[in-house]
C-alpha cells in the first residue's frame, strides 16, 4: 500500500491495521517535520514502531 502525504499520521495509523503485521505500507512525505509527528503519533498508537 502507499501514502502520498502523511499529515498527522492518521491515515497510517488505519492503513497500518489493515495491511497487519506482515503486509508493507510506503508513506511518503516532503516535509520532514510533518514525517517526524506522523512516526511519532503511530508510535504513540501502537505503543511501539510498526513492523509494516
């Protein structure tokens, strides 16, 4: 699956469950701030960096 624009991280954190454990996820994201709250807010969703 693949994000264009993470945003808040959100939509990831959705896309992240539906792929699962085993399925991949690409998100791409120009600004590296907006990428750093967007791993920062999956991490804090799932409690720890997603495998996907």
């Amino acid at each position: 699956m693949v994000e264009a624009g993470v945003g808040s991280g959100a939509l990831s954190c959705s896309l992240l469950r539906a792929v699962g454990d085993h399925g991949s996820l690409f998100s791409y994201e120009r600004r590296e701030d907006f990428a750093e709250i967007a791993r920062n807010n999956v991490e804090r969703y799932f409690g720890s960096p997603h495998p996907a």
